[in-house]
C-alpha cells in the first residue's frame, strides 16, 4: 500500500526527446512536491503545489511543465531533453507545507538517464 | 533564500560508537528541522525532526539538538550499527514555507 508513487522508476531516454514522469499520493495530503537529486546526491526542491496550485516554482527551466489535475496527481513533462537532466527525480507530499512542521514523504524516485 | 550547511560530508565509525553530524543554517524565520536517511537506492525517509520550540527530542539511539540563537541542529546516533550505514539529510523550512532546504549530505559508514 505505497503511500507516495511515482512512475516509471527508470527513464532512459535519447537528448532532444519529451518524457513524462508520474506521481500519485494515497495520503490524502493538500501539498505535493518535485525534487532533483544530482550525482553528488544533492536534493533541492524543483516545484511545489499546494491544492493544485502552484507555489514554487524555483527558477527551473521552463522546458520542466509540472501539472497537477488533482490533490493526488502531480505530473512531470520535461521538453528538449539535454545530458544536464540525468538526475533521480523524487516525488514528495505533505499534509500541509512543510514550514508547518509536516513531515514530507517521498515517492521510490525517477532515475532519468540522458544519452 | 535559505542556506543549509551540513558537516561532514564523509563520517566511517566502529560499530557500537556514537556519531555525530552538524548543520547550521542561515534564515532566522526557519522553524522545522527534519533529518532524512536515505539507503542506497532509496527514497529519502525522515528519522526524526523537531520545531523551534524545543530544543532537544530524543528516539530510541537518534538524538537531534537545536540552538536557535547560533542557527545550528545536530544529529547523533548512539550505539550504531552496520544497518546505520547511509546516507543522512538535514533539511529546514521557514513558516509559511512549502519548500525544503537540504544540506549537501553526510555518508555514514558503520564498520562492523
């Protein structure tokens, strides 16, 4: 019974393509999140949505498109695929943003490669 | 914007012995202090946390203290074993905030 899940779990894709990453949450939680985890395992936050609204979006490219249809889904589109987005991408969500002291949990993780 | 720094990036104990891993960090407002472990090939899972109206909470053999007035939070993990092996996250978020910040990462390898 997963509580964050997001699809698939390996992505691998040649440069220039269009890719989708998928994420879903059982949890009933308000906020859902897009992290970046690079090579030297360095997490930092990519977007956050809360009620379907976007909060953050912290200066990524415009070729990342998050989309929320509903509490529970927050999709990923990425466009013009370049080597520079091989990362693991991790879904997150919490009850409510995380300043209000509410643990995040995080989905198993996207591991895009860029070729 | 918020800037946590975490120390060391690197931490080999003998199993049984305590460790110890530092972050400071540098927005006043900041007011949760999650740590996160992650295994290899694994999703990041929180440990343990605390807000900034405590100063210390204690679980089991994890441990997390936090001086508001020096901006810094420190883990520590006593009696360790080889299944402590990991990597660990501190992170902070400000009030209001729907972010975290993580520091860069402490390796922890537990030497049986």
């Amino acid at each position: 019974d997963t509580a964050v899940s997001q699809t698939p779990k390996y992505l691998v894709t040649q440069m220039g393509n269009d890719k989708s990453i998928k994420c879903e949450q059982n949890l009933g939680h308000d906020t859902m999140y897009w992290y970046k985890q690079d090579s030297k395992k360095f997490l930092k936050i990519m977007f956050s949505y809360n009620n379907k609204e976007l909060i953050i979006n912290e200066t990524v490219p415009n070729r990342f498109s998050p989309k929320s249809p509903d509490k529970a889904h927050l999709n990923l589109h990425i466009n013009s695929l370049e080597l520079g987005d091989s990362a693991v991408y991790f879904c997150a969500s919490s009850q409510a943003g995380t300043g209000g002291g509410t643990e995040a949990f995080f989905g198993q993780g996207t591991r895009l490669t860029v070729v | 914007g918020e800037n946590v720094e975490q120390h060391p990036s690197t931490l080999s104990v003998q199993e049984g012995d305590s460790a110890v891993i530092k972050c400071t960090y540098s927005d006043s407002a900041s007011n949760y202090f999650p740590w996160y472990k992650q295994e290899l090939g694994k999703r990041p899972q929180l440990i343990i946390d605390i807000r900034s109206n405590v100063g210390e909470k204690k679980d089991q053999r994890i441990a997390v203290t936090l001086n508001k007035t020096a901006k810094h939070f420190s883990l520590h993990i006593t009696e360790t074993q080889p299944e402590d092996s990991a990597v660990y996250f501190c992170a902070a978020s400000g009030s209001n905030d729907y972010k975290l910040s993580f520091g860069a990462g402490t390796t922890v390898t537990v030497r049986a």
